[in-house]
C-alpha cells in the first residue's frame, strides 16, 4: 500500500490517541499474534503495535508485519508500530489526497 506524504501526516496525527491494541513480545509474531493484528486492522483500520525486543528484532518483524499483512507502516518510535490498513467495503478513515 502506498501512501503520500499528506495522507502519512494525516495518519500520524491520528495514531498519537491511540493505545496499542497488540503487543509482541519475547514470543514473538506467533499465529496468534499475527491473527490479532489482522482482527485489528479489519476492526480499526489504524492501529498501534508495541514492539517489545531489541532494535534488530524490532525491525524484523516490523518488516514482517507489513509484508504479510499488507497494511501501510506510518510511524515506528522505538517500541511502538502504527499500521494502516483500508477497509475494503466500508472504510472508516478519510484520506486527504
């Protein structure tokens, strides 16, 4: 998915409300864990996913993330992921274009 950078600015500015929704940690992206962040983008749309691992694993499965579920990474700062994701019959979020 790909975003412009006024649509970037509009998502960041809607990610500071939010409250991480999953969390992966020591574990890792199990099953589960990728199962709930697919529920929460299909829920919310916009959502935040804390990172709990040192800086390369971070990365790693921040890349995953974003490879297998095809959401947009908006912001990542230290330990906290926001990814989009649009809603394909009735999204919630209107994009500036």
């Amino acid at each position: 998915m790909k975003l412009t950078r006024t649509q970037i600015r509009h998502l960041r500015g809607l990610c500071h409300a939010l409250d991480p929704v999953v969390m992966v940690a020591d574990k890792g992206l199990s099953d589960n864990v990728r199962a709930e962040v697919e529920l929460a983008l299909d829920s919310h749309e916009l959502i935040k996913v804390k990172l709990r691992g040192e800086r390369d694993q971070r990365q790693a499965w921040a890349d995953d993330l974003v490879a297998t579920t095809g959401a947009a990474a908006v912001q990542q700062i230290g330990q906290v992921l926001c990814l989009y994701r649009r809603h394909p019959e009735n999204p919630r979020i209107q994009l500036p274009r």
